[in-house]
C-alpha cells in the first residue's frame, strides 16, 4: 500500500484517510473521534510526514506509546507492513486498543507495555517480532534521558538496513526545559500550567506521586526540581545533547556505519550506512574523549 495523504483539517486536528487524531503538547485526554492523541506539536507532524514519504517503511520500531496516538498516526500514513512499540509504562490503552481494532490494524501494530527501552528484551522482542528482516525506521521517543536513549541506540540501531532511518525525537528539551519551562513554573507565569502537565505526563507511570504534585496548584520549586531530574530534564553532566555530538563524532569516524547525521530543532535523524556491526561497541568508537585520550 501506499502512503496516505495527511491533511490539517481544523487546528489541533489531522486527518489521515477515514480517521482524524487530535494532536497537542500536550494533548487532551480525549476527543470525539474516539482516536488516540497524538503527543506533537503540528511542525513534527508535518516532518514525521516528510520522513515517511521519503523512507515509505515497511517495519517500524517506535519507543514512547503514551496515548498510541503517533503509532497510530505513523501507521495510518505509511501503511507499514509491521510497527513494533514498547512504553515503561503499563498502564493498559483501551482507546489505542479500540482504534487498531476499528482501523484494521491490531495485527500491524504491536505496542510492547511495561518495557524500559534500554531492556535487552527489546532485542528480543524484536527479533521475535522480525525475524531476519531488518528495519526500516526507528523513532525514539521515550525517556529523553542519554542512559536509556544511547543503549537503545547501541542495541537498535544495528538491525537498520543500509539507508534505513533513526530518529531520536526532542533531543534538546533539556535546553528548553532549562532555559524556558521550569523558570515559568516556578515564577507562574502565563504557560506554567501547560508546561507543569507536560512534565506531569513523562512522569505518569514513572512516579505518579511526583506526577500529582506537578498536576497539583501549586507545586513547590523543590517539587518542580525533583520532577525535572527525575524526567532527565537537569542531567547537568549528560544531556541527550551530548548523543548529538557522539554521533557527529561517530560519523566522522565510521561514515560506513553512521552514514550522515541530520540535526534540526526537534531531531536527530541518523542514516545508517552499509558496514557491519558487531556487537554494541561499535558506538565506543564516536566517543567524544577521543581527543582528550590523545591531549593526555
Ligand atoms: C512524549 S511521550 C510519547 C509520545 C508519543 N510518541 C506521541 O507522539 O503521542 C513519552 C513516553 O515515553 C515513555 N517512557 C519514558 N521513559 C521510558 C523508558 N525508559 N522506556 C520506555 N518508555 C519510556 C513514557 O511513559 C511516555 O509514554
């Protein structure tokens, strides 16, 4: 099948063939068109478009669920053969569930609960869920942490074809965060509640304790620290960024791995190359002390 045509029908909605999603950052909890909501912003939408029409996947990795609203999307415009999608979270989707049944996608779609996207049993699963096939795109839109982000990475990325894609999503909210929602949240200012749900919602399921403070009236700034460390969002030493120079590095090094390295404002977009990788040290090699080993 060929990729469907996407279309912004009415503002915070897109319709792909007979189904329309809301999409928001963050967005409601539910709508109307008994779809999953889509966690974008209108812009990623519009490049996750672009990236399918110029990839046409047949299999599809993506980590981060939360609603299924971008598994559903993603898999209404591509009409991939298989989508493979693990979240931490466990808490069970009935409206994702009932939207594949409905679309006639149960048997393409694959969401994976409970699962931390570093687990070895990612591997597994999709080695299960593909066989020998390798895959086509990989989106990484999980915990924006560098840790669990960079083992997915080492792990995933070896099972992309050559001219297959993976693209780390949200690579510099840190910065953001840092810069624009936290001090908004602690100085209250027009966005604070937008921005202290959204933090909220990468906490649900991670801790919901801290994620009710952060839904709370007044969350205090101690709370508003806490639940930003615990989202990765001060990783002072390791921000997600850091993966965006590792990989620049790596690229320069073993372009027949890591074939070219795109950075916009909301990705990375990784091209994997035609060399074979054995085993996870191959990312060792983009390590960014390269120069620091040889200064010393
Ligand atoms: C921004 S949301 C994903 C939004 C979704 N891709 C969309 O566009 O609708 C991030 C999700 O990643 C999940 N998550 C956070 N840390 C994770 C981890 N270590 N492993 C797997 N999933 C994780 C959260 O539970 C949350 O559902």
């Amino acid at each position: 099948m060929s990729v469907q045509t996407v279309d912004f029908t009415a503002p915070g909605e897109v319709t792909v063939g007979d189904h329309t999603f809301v999409y928001a950052v963050p967005p409601p909890s539910s709508n109307q068109f008994g779809t999953p909501p889509v966690f974008k912003s209108r812009v990623l939408i519009e490049q996750l478009d672009e990236l399918l029409r110029e990839v046409e996947p047949r299999r599809i990795v993506e980590f981060g669920i939360f609603r299924g609203g971008s598994i559903s999307l993603s898999a209404a415009i591509a009409q991939p053969e298989k989508l493979v999608a693990f979240d931490l979270s466990d808490n069970e989707l009935p409206v994702l569930r009932a939207h594949l049944e409905q679309a006639g996608l149960a048997d393409v779609v694959r969401p994976f609960l409970g699962v931390d996207q570093g687990d070895q049993v990612v591997v597994e699963i999709l080695n299960r869920e593909f066989g020998t096939e390798p895959l086509d795109l990989v989106i990484d839109d999980a915990s924006h942490i560098f840790g669990p982000t960079r083992r997915t990475l080492e792990m995933v990325f070896p099972l992309l074809r050559e001219g297959g894609m993976y693209v780390i999503e949200d690579w510099a909210a840190e910065h953001t965060l840092l810069a624009t929602v936290l001090r908004s949240i602690v100085d209250r200012s027009t966005e604070w509640k937008a921005h202290a749900e959204a933090i909220a919602g990468n906490l649900d399921g991670i801790d919901d304790e801290l994620a009710g403070l952060m839904r709370g009236p007044n969350p205090s700034e101690t709370d508003v620290q806490r639940a930003a460390r615990r989202v990765g969002a001060v990783n002072v030493d390791r921000p997600l960024s850091r993966l965006a120079l590792e990989l620049v590095h790596l690229s320069a090094e073993t372009a027949d791995i890591v074939r070219s390295v795109e950075i916009t404002q909301g990705w990375i977009k990784i091209t994997r190359g035609a060399g074979v990788i054995d085993g996870t040290a191959w990312f060792e090699r983009g390590s960014i002390d390269l120069f620091e080993s040889l200064r010393s």
